[in-house]
C-alpha cells in the first residue's frame, strides 16, 4: 500500500517574517525598492554633476552631499509618515492645501523677489532661511485633498457641476498659480494628478473628454508662443534645429546612443562635459544611459515600475476609499514624473523640466517623493496582513 502523500500546501497567503514595517510584503518592498532607487540615484548624480561643480570652482561632491542632505531629511519624513495613521491626511486635508496655496502666492507676487527671487527666467523657490519649492508641496497637497473629497462626493459624479465643479476650481487656482511662476510641466503634471484620482473614485470619463475639449484652445495657447512653440517644433522635427531650440532633445539622444547595451562606464561619460545641460536634473536619464548602457536605463526602468505596481497593489488592499484613493494618488505622483522625464529623454516628448524622482538634483522633489512613498508605506501598514499603524 503507497503512502499517503504529504500535503505541503500551504493553508493561506505566504507572509514575509515581522519586520519594523509589518507582516505584509508590501511596505516592505516599496521601502527596499525606494532605498535601492535612491543609493543608486546618488551615484548617478555625482557622476552627473561632478564635472559642473568644478567648473563653477567648487568641489566635485558639491551637489551630491547637498542632495545627501535632502536625502537623509527625506528618509526621516518617510519613516515619519509611513508610521503616522494615514487618516490623519484626510483631517488635515485643507490645512495642507491653504499652506500650499500660500507659499504659492507668495512666489509669484510682485514684491516678494526678496524671498522668491528670479532663476533662469521663472520664480519657483522661497528662500526664508533654506529654499523650498511650493510647486512641489503643491503635488502631495493636491493628491491629499482630492481623495479626501473624492470620498465625500463620491455620490456626486453623475453630474459635472456637482461632482467635478469644486474639483475643477481648486485645481484651477493651484494650476494657475504655478503657470504664473512659470512652470506648466508642474502645473500639467499637478492637472493629471487629479484627474487620477477622481476618475478612480467614479467620476465619468465623458465629463473628461468634455473638459478636454473645452480646455483644448487655452492648452494649445500657452504651447504655441514662444520658447515653448520652439520646443515642440524641435521635438517633431529634431534636426529643424539642433544647434538651437533642439540641441537638449539631439545630445540626449547622442548620450543614451553612445551608451550601447553596457555604458561607457561609471565616470566616463562625455556629455557632461558642457554639452548636455542640466545632466544632472532635466537631463540626467539621457546620462544614465551614457554610462550605464541599456542595462542601466532597464535597470532604472523595472525600479519605477516594481514601485508603481506595488503602489497599485496597496491601493486594492487598502482598508478603506479614501486609503486606496491616496495609494493610486501617491503611486501615479512617481509614475507621471518618472516616465515623463524619460520619455523627454527618448525624444517621446517635448522637454518639460520635470525631474526624476528619487535621481534628479532638487532637494524639494526629493523630499516631497520620499513624503508620497511614506504616505504609501503608512496605507500598505493598515491594509489586511500588514501591521496598522493604529488600531
């Protein structure tokens, strides 16, 4: 008589050990991937960066121990935030959005150029002691009270005026204020945010393509006129002018060519040398490809991803809509950024200034993205099989 088989199978879902972040996988796996992101990023950008810093006569570390302070400020914030209740957000909703509209404000008025001076043509930064960019806390005040009020008007949708009319208005004081600043990438980006959000609490997409239609002429506007028009004539045709509104666009594409599939090494690479601006923010994916080949950039390619879709994943996990409204929000803050700033570096749209999370020079970005990702950790920690953050 055979023996009877074991049955090895196990009786439910397969949980990690305890660990300081809980029993589920996923703030574990969004906290490793962030630090991974994040450790490389650093290297990438003093290889970027070490160059221009000494042809301003400062050290060749310059830029990485200032974006290493931002780094370390921004890991406590994660910490903080994955281990604060994530409904406290939802309390504190239109207090966030006041402080960001605010700092907004106070960029763009007329006589505040002694706190929010003029850089490259644009006023984006308050300097009251450190600098700080209100765009970016724009970002994760946007995403928070919209899901906030995405759960309260959640029976609402069906109508425009009802349901997207105080949407529309918010967003609308928030965009606009920062396309004063100039910064349309931000205010584009800040517009999509929202739209991610609402739609996934319900909202009809025949009220979208409405509003797309209707807002259409006013976009097509702020593109067609001046170093805007140059650019989107420079990114159909990239050859129309490569010494001029397309030389950023052509030495990208020289960069990520002279890559091949292994890089030319850590260091090496040529475009930093003067011929790619901001290589190491607007430009640093073009430098990764340089130096790091084509592994390198899937490298950075399957990092982006594995956190967007564990993001999702918590989003479907969370205790609540107004916890999985936050998730898909955080989640798409870092997807947006990260695939529009490479598809610039591709040549698969217009140049747009938008930094790479986690790699990109600029301490308010970096901090800001750790904020989202703490945010996210603090919705994975309450969700089933994680470990609330609050009873």
């Amino acid at each position: 008589m055979s023996p009877r088989p074991v049955d090895i199978e196990p009786a439910g879902l397969v949980q990690l050990p305890e660990s300081g972040l809980g029993k589920g996988w996923e703030a574990t796996a969004v906290f490793g991937l962030t630090v991974l992101l994040l450790s490389l990023g650093l290297v990438f950008m003093y290889s970027a960066s070490s160059v221009l810093a000494l042809r301003q006569g400062l050290p060749d570390t310059h830029y990485v121990l200032r974006q290493s302070a931002g780094a370390g400020f921004g890991v406590g914030l994660l910490m903080a935030c994955a281990f604060i209740p994530y409904r406290l957000w939802e309390k504190c909703a239109w207090v966030l959005l006041g402080l960001s509209v605010t700092g907004l404000v106070l960029v763009v008025l007329p006589w505040t150029e002694a706190i929010a001076p003029e850089v490259n043509g644009a006023r984006r930064w308050l300097r009251i002691g450190f600098s700080v960019q209100p765009s970016e806390i724009a970002k994760i005040a946007v995403v928070v009270w919209t899901a906030a009020m995405a759960v309260k008007k959640k029976d609402q949708f069906k109508s425009l005026r009802q349901g997207l009319g105080p949407f529309l208005l918010v967003w609308g004081v928030v965009i606009v204020l920062i396309i004063l600043e100039p910064d349309l990438s931000t205010a584009l980006v800040i517009g999509a945010l929202g739209a991610v959000i609402v739609f996934a609490a319900g909202a009809r997409l025949s009220h979208f393509i409405f509003l797309a239609a209707l807002g259409a002429p006013l976009v097509w506007r702020q593109f067609a006129v001046g170093f805007r028009a140059e650019r989107i004539e420079a990114f159909l045709n990239p050859a129309s002018d490569p010494a001029g509104a397309g030389y950023q666009v052509h030495q990208s594409l020289v960069a990520l060519g002279s890559g091949g599939l292994s890089g030319l090494g850590i260091g090496e690479g040529r475009q930093k040398f003067g011929f790619l601006p901001e290589a190491h923010n607007d430009f640093i994916f073009a430098m990764i490809g340089e130096e790091w080949g084509f592994l390198g950039v899937l490298l950075v390619v399957v990092l982006y991803t594995l956190i967007v879709l564990v993001g999702f994943r918590i989003a479907s996990r969370a205790p609540d809509a107004f916890g999985e409204l936050l998730a898909i929000g955080c989640s798409s803050l870092i997807a947006l950024q990260a695939f529009l700033h490479m598809a610039v570096g591709l040549a698969l749209a217009p140049p747009t200034g938008l930094s790479l999370p986690l790699v990109s020079f600029g301490r308010s970005n970096l901090v800001m993205t750790l904020v989202a990702l703490g945010i996210l950790i603090s919705v994975a920690r309450a969700a089933p099989g994680g470990k609330a953050a609050y009873a």
